[in-house]
C-alpha cells in the first residue's frame, strides 16, 4: 500500500473528525507543552495517531513542518496551522 500525499491528507482528516471536533482542539491537544506551536515532534505524534506507518513517519513530519512553517522558524503556530488546513482542503 502506497502513502501518497492524499491518503495521508485523507488519514489525518478521518482523524481530527474523530477524535476532535475542530482544529484548534487538535492543535492544543498536539502542543504538549502549551506554548502555542507546534513542532516536527508534535507532528510525529499526530501522524502516529493518524495510521501513518512509523517508517516514513519522520519524512512526512518533515514535508508537513516545510509546508506548514511559514517564517521557517522551525515551529507551526496556530495561524499557519490553520491555513495550511485551509489551503489542503481538510474541511473545519
Ligand atoms: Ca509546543
Ligand atoms: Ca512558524
């Protein structure tokens, strides 16, 4: 079974519909020390709890901290997170 970009959108979707009723409990449930961001870390968590397979796990915590990291400072805050979520078209 291929991971392909869409069925790791797809995984995390089924995931937040599942598990939190919008993104901004997922964020706060995802930021363990509640400083407000997100890091490459806190996405490996997610895509853990999403089903993504631990071995490609790091590499698309990696994209998802490129794509979601807008001042490139290494951590997502909730308004790139919440844009990003936008811009996949993971519906709220
Ligand atoms: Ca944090
Ligand atoms: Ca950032």
């Amino acid at each position: 079974m291929a991971w392909t970009k869409e069925k790791i959108l797809i995984n995390i979707e089924s995931l937040m519909r599942s598990k939190f009723t919008n993104p901004k409990d997922a964020f706060d449930y995802y930021d363990n020390d509640k400083d407000g961001f997100l890091t490459k870390a806190d996405f490996k968590n997610l895509l853990k709890e999403a089903g993504v397979s631990s071995l490609i796990r790091g590499l698309v915590a990696e994209f998802m901290m490129k794509s979601f990291d807008q001042n490139n400072d290494n951590l997502v805050s909730w308004f790139e997170f919440q844009k990003a979520i936008k811009e996949s078209g993971i519906k709220e």
